[in-house]
C-alpha cells in the first residue's frame, strides 16, 4: 500500500477519521480499530458538561495508535480559530490544527476569506496547517501558497452524505497541488470514498458517514476498503470513456455465420 | 473580593486567587486541558503563580469528540 507524507510525518493509511457522532467511546474505540485510521480529529469545547470527551478519549485515541488532530470547529474569525488552536496546542502537544472557519452554521461552509487570512496567521505561528477548504481550485493554490501542509476541499456540505457534487473541481484541485489534497466532508458511502481516491486525493476524511451509520464498526471498514479499492484503481490506471462499445472485449474474427 | 468569569460563568473570589485555584473550581483534570486568560493562551507551568486580577476572563477548555 505504501506511506505518504501529511505534515511531516510518513503514515500508510488514507482514511483520516473524525470522532464526532459517535454514541460511546466503545464505538470510537472499534470504529478507529477496523478503519485503521492513524490520524483522527477532536473538537476544543469547555470542559464539563461533555461525556464524550476529556482525558477517556484521549486515552483511546492513544490506545488505538492514532495520531490526534485538533479542530477549530465552530469559529466564525480569524480571531476565534486562533485561540482554538494555540489552546489545542496547548493542550494536546501538538503543531497540528485541522482548520475550520466557517461561514454560519447552516451550511457549515468554510469562509474563505477569513480562511485564508487565518492560515497565514498560523503558519507563521508555527503550526502545521491543515484547512477545510472549499471546493475552489483557486482557494486551493491560495492556501497552499499561504504554507498549509495540505489542502482538504468538501465534496458535499459537513454531514450532508450527498457525496462529491463537483468532482471536475476535486480532480482539478488534485492535479495543481503539491501538498496532499484530503477529500474532507459530504461523504456518505464507501464509493465516495473510492472516488474521491479515483479523482486523484491523497485521502479522505469521514466522520459522520461512520460515526452515525446503522453499524458504525462495520461502515468504518466500508470506508477503508472504499479508499484503498479507490487509491489501487487510480494507481491502475482506468480506460478512456467511450460513447459506444468501439473495441469490442471479444475477437471479432472467427465469429459464426449460421 | 474579586468578580472573574470562568468559562463564561460570573465567580466571586478572593483577593489573591490563583488561575490555578479557579480551573480546580470546575475540573479535576490534569492533563489534555488548557486555559486561556483574557483571549491568550497561559500556559499551564504559570497558572499556579499568576494572581487573578478584578474581571479576568478564564476559558478552560479540553478535547471532545468533534470533526
């Protein structure tokens, strides 16, 4: 399967992990074992009042061999996603940030604006930047440009399962990179998962589709065969689409004329 | 006495409390936590030493599942 590289550091799976919707921490415990995930996200909230969260996750986030990757979840400014990483950084030890500043909370789209601007700012303070980004080739180049160690376009809004809307736009951000590009939200199944992979990114991030499906342990290991299935046929190389059946797969010599 | 919020919640407290004395008001917890006095980060070596002052704001803050 072979590693890649993500801020740094050689990792061999391309199924990075959210550990929001879970029900219990023994879910997260078996959905992290069967995905394989070896990088996973958390929220910073103010502590007390959350029975999903504090040292026990971290604990089996640990446990699991994963690396933890802070989100700044819920920020609107530059301002916000600042403090939320330095105190992430604080916190769990770690350069890391997925970076998320949204627009509102309807659509939970990134602002790109304030993104942008925000990236900056923690790049030059040291972090290792990962943003949500919009599915926009240009943002993509900008925040690239800015020094993230990644870019991670939506396919769909966060935790709608509508898939990759755009995936002219994904394929097109995939081919202008230099950093690893991670498909982060809007999957919904393993084939999106797979497509995404056969688009061109280096990986992909589930939460939701996981955390909240019928069988989370189970769809956990859906997205891990999605993404692998998709990484080894873009490794493969797919055949050219066609309008009719213009090579037939059988000779067409030596057919019978009865 | 002082007036202080801590997480967003008014507190009365003595003249001379520590940040540290205010965290251990509302979590026990040691590690993976982090604390932030007046919108920048204090890290968690000067919470014993730095006195609160009259309106402090402390956020305390630790992972949760998210993203």
């Amino acid at each position: 399967m072979g590693t890649w590289e993500l801020g740094g550091r050689q990792i061999t799976s391309r199924l990075i992990t959210g550990t929001g919707g879970a029900t219990s921490l023994d879910v997260m415990s078996k959905v992290l074992k069967s995905s394989g995930s070896q990088v996973t996200t958390v929220a910073m909230r103010r502590v007390g009042g959350y029975a999903l969260g504090g040292g026990s996750l971290l604990d089996i986030i640990r446990a699991a061999g994963a690396e933890i990757l802070p989100n700044t979840a819920g920020c609107h400014t530059a301002a916000e996603a600042l403090l939320t990483a330095r105190l992430a950084r604080e916190a769990l030890e770690t350069d890391w940030v997925k970076l998320e500043v949204v627009a509102d909370d309807i659509t939970l789209l990134p602002d790109p604006v304030e993104l942008l601007d925000t990236a900056r700012k923690l790049v030059a303070d040291g972090f290792t930047v990962l943003p949500y980004t919009n599915d926009d080739p240009v943002l993509a180049l900008h925040l690239e440009r800015a020094g993230c160690a990644a870019v991670m376009p939506l396919g769909a809004p966060i935790g709608s399962g509508l898939g990759i809307r755009n995936p002219h736009n994904i394929a097109m951000i995939c081919e202008q990179a230099s950093v690893p590009v991670i498909l982060d939200a809007g999957i919904g199944t393993a084939s999106d998962a797979a497509l995404a992979m056969e688009l061109g990114c280096d990986g992909v991030l589930v939460a939701s589709a996981i955390t909240r499906a019928a069988d989370p342990e189970a769809m956990a290991t859906a997205m891990r065969l999605g993404v692998e299935a998709g990484r080894a046929a873009r490794e493969a190389g797919r055949i050219e689409r066609r309008w009719h059946a213009a090579i037939p797969s059988s000779p067409v010599a030596g057919r019978i004329t009865p | 006495m002082m007036n202080v919020t801590i997480n967003g919640e008014p507190r009365e407290v003595p003249a001379g409390t520590t940040v540290e004395q205010l965290v251990r008001q509302v979590t026990s917890q040691d590690k993976g936590i982090a604390a932030a006095l007046n919108g920048e980060v204090l890290p968690h070596r000067a919470w014993s030493t730095h006195a609160l002052a009259d309106r402090d704001q402390v956020e305390v803050v630790t992972a949760v599942q998210g993203g």
